[in-house]
C-alpha cells in the first residue's frame, strides 16, 4: 500500500513539475491556469543501476488535446532530462470504454524530437502501455493541493481526482519499464491548474 501511495504522490509531483515548465515557457503568462477536466496516464520506475527515476505523464483534456510531459530524475547529478508538449492526437489511443469498468488500456507513441513547438532538454521515442488493474481498486482525492518553489512561485492545485492502477509496459527515451511496473490512470474532474510566478 506504502508503494501505491508513493507513486501517487509521484504523480502529483509530476503534474507539478509539469505545471512549473509550463510556467517557463515564454507565452505562458504569470499567474494563468490551466483546466484539466482530464484523464492522465501516468508511470515512473527507476532504472536497473537503481541512480534514475524516469516519469511520464500524457494529459487527455477535455478538448482533445494531449500534452506529454516526462522527466528524468538523475540521483548523482539532479534533473538530468525532461521535456513538456502538446503531442498530435493520433500518439494516443483510450480502448476499453470508462476507466471504472476496468478494461481500459492506453497506449501511447510518440517521436518528440519530430514535434513541433516540443520543448525538452531531451527529446525521443516515448512507447508505452497501461492496462488497467481492477484488482487494485482505485483512489479518491479532493481539495486543494501547493507546491512551492524555491524561486517564489507557486503551483496551486484544486479539484477531484480518481486514481485508477494499471499494469505499464514499454520504454521512453530508451530506459525500458522493468516487469511489473505500476503506473496510474487518474481522472481528473474539474481540476484547475494554477502557476503563480513571483
């Protein structure tokens, strides 16, 4: 259980991060929102030497739109990768009807050094699969969440989302998913986005 939670908190912080990029890329202006009334696959796993964390996330909004964000966490040296994008819509593809019924698979294949507008340290091949775990069950959050930054800026969350657990196979940027990798399909309801620059 220690486990799941983790990689939720995992994901939370990856929406963050991918909130805080956003925040730097010059057309986003200090203090907009982002509306994610969305479903977000999202997995991490740690590479075989155990010193990486890889983390991808795609964001399925409402107006079909997909934005991928993925970090590289690198333990000897920092933030060693990471890149954030909207992705053309046919990267994607949701089979299996509503998350809550347990069939749901996704899959998702993208080249982002192809993209354009794409905005990375890294770019590459991102291959990945989640299908839904019903045996898992499922988690409910609601409320208002912040992450701070040590520059003065701030990432306010707020609204409900449910977690769902999925099995997640495939590689992203080279680094393979190791057998049995646990990832997440959250969807978000009415969750708000807010990057507040200092």
């Amino acid at each position: 259980m220690m486990k799941q939670s983790g990689r939720t908190l995992l994901t939370v912080m990856g929406l963050a991060v991918a909130a805080a990029v956003l925040s730097s890329i010059p057309a986003q202006a200090a203090g907009s929102s982002v509306v994610a009334h969305a479903f977000i696959p999202s997995v991490g796993w740690f590479t075989p030497a155990g010193d990486e964390f890889v983390q991808v996330q795609v964001f399925a909004t409402s107006n079909d739109s997909f934005l991928l964000s993925y970090q590289v966490f690198d333990f000897g040296g920092g933030f060693s990768a990471g890149g954030v994008g909207y992705i053309p819509a046919v990267s994607v593809n949701v089979s299996g009807g509503s998350v809550n019924s347990g069939n749901v698979t996704v899959t998702l294949n993208v080249n982002t050094c192809v993209v354009p507008d794409f905005t990375s340290s890294t770019c590459g091949i991102v291959d990945l699969t989640w299908v839904e775990v019903p045996a898992f069950g499922s988690m409910l959050m609601r409320g208002d969440s912040q992450t701070r930054f040590g520059s003065g800026g701030k990432v306010v969350t707020n609204g409900e989302t449910t977690t769902f657990f999925a099995s997640a196979t495939g590689t992203a940027l080279g680094f393979d998913a190791p057998l049995k990798t646990v990832g997440t399909l959250i969807k978000g309801t009415n969750v708000t986005v807010t990057v507040i620059q200092p």
